[in-house]
C-alpha cells in the first residue's frame, strides 16, 4: 500500500476512534514537557541536597582554616568539593589547587590570607554524579579582629619555698628570615595571666596570683610539702579576649 494511502488510512483510524492526529501530537508534546520538568526537579534537588552548609573561618594563632558542613545528601560518597578565596573588595575568586575536588571539609588557607589586616571571603561548591551545587559563602573574615590566641607554654622550676615560671607567647605559622616562627607578641600587646591551684584544699579553685607581661615570675609564701598545679592563660585586653587555659604544670615545694 503506497504511504500516502497508508498514513491516510491510519488517521481514518484514529479519527474513527475520537483521536485527532492534532491531539496526539499535543499528548506527545505535553508528555515530553512533563518529563522535562521533571528532569529538572531532580536536577535541582540534587544540586540544592549536596550545597555545602555552615561555611566559616576557623583561626588559631593565624593558622587560618575554612571549614564546612556537607549538604542533605549526607550518605552521597561522590560528593567533591572545590574552594574557592579572595580579598573583600576584589571581583575575581581564586582556586586554592590543594582544596580542588577533596573529600574532606575543610581547606587551610593560612597562606592565602597572610595578611592578616585584611577582610577575606571563601566559598565552597560540590560536585556528585556529574552535578555541581552553587556556592556557598563564608562571612567577612579579617584574621587580626578574629583568631583566637592561644595558650602560653609553661616551664616550672621550683625550690623548697617558691616556684619560678618561665611563660613561652604561642607562636603564629609566619618565620622570620632566619626561619624561627614569629610569636603572637609581635602582633598584640599580650598580658599573662596566671593561675595556682592548692591541691590539699577539697575545693580547687583557680586563684589568679600573675597578670602582666614579664616571661618570667617567681610565686613565693607557698607551703612545703604541698603540691601545687600552676595554668596559664595569655589575654588580649584590646579584644577583650581571653585564651583557654594551657595544660598544668604540677608539682611538690619539697
């Protein structure tokens, strides 16, 4: 049978049973639009359930890292991430090539934001099955204003009646030319404070018995025979920022 009779013949058919060949065609096309949508739905949601969550700055003595969490497809293993940096102010990111495709959640930037009077912006995008979220963004972060001091290190030297304290400034990851790490002193004006504990007395309390800046300090009127653990905090009046307390040095007045 030639086409043309035959394609007749088959919308005689169609038309014999209510459907118009208009009408399919229409059926075909808003079929095809439903599947497109909801291709997309699912493109979208996998793009939104593996976005990176609480994107943030974490600083200690300058070693300056960004942190994340992962999205709701907590489960995914493909997932990879890529980070990006840049001043505040600038219009151009910067990849970090170390921080690109990892599967980790966090990336050190210390190097990227050296200067540390300056603001700074990460991001952090994923990628799974062939998907990639959009970015998110970290707050402003200037490492001056926001890292966290630590802790001096402590060195105990003790006789029958006193204890002498040699307090060491945390130093942050920048060298000197020579190579030595640049304490955090060069940076803040830095106090000590510095806390004696008497472990014969049922309540142990912290009593403050130092604040200042002297590296060395000679804590007299102690009891022989008792034993004593010393801690030690650094301060930073101009923030009003206190460090945690170092690990304790204990020991005995003989």
């Amino acid at each position: 049978m030639p086409k043309r009779k035959l394609f007749s013949h088959g919308a005689a058919l169609l038309s014999m049973r209510g459907i118009s060949l208009s009408s399919l065609f229409l059926l075909m096309h808003l079929l095809q639009d439903k599947i497109t949508i909801i291709l997309v739905l699912e493109y979208q949601d996998l793009q939104d359930s593996i976005k990176p969550q609480k994107v943030e700055f974490h600083s200690l003595n300058f070693n300056n890292t960004l942190h994340w969490q992962p999205g709701r497809a907590r489960e995914a293993r493909d997932v990879v991430y890529f980070v990006q940096y840049k001043v505040y102010g600038q219009s151009t990111w910067q990849n970090k090539d170390d921080c690109w495709g990892i599967q980790n959640h966090v990336c050190d930037l210390t190097i990227e934001t050296s200067d540390i009077q300056e603001p700074y912006y990460g991001r952090v995008r994923a990628l799974s099955a062939g998907v990639y979220s959009n970015w998110s963004l970290s707050c402003r972060f200037t490492p001056w204003q926001e890292t966290m001091i630590g802790p001096p290190t402590i060195t105990v030297v003790h006789s029958k009646k006193f204890i002498i304290l040699k307090l060491q400034a945390p130093r942050s990851p920048y060298k000197r030319k020579k190579g030595s790490k640049i304490p955090m002193t060069n940076y803040y004006d830095l106090l000590y404070q510095v806390f004696i504990i008497n472990n014969l007395l049922e309540k142990q309390h912290k009593e403050l018995v130092y604040e200042g800046k002297d590296k060395v300090i000679k804590l007299e009127d102690l009891r022989p025979g008792t034993s004593y653990c010393i801690v030690a905090k650094t301060y930073l009046p101009v923030l009003g920022r206190s460090s945690g307390d170092s690990s304790r040095q204990c020991t005995v007045l003989q």
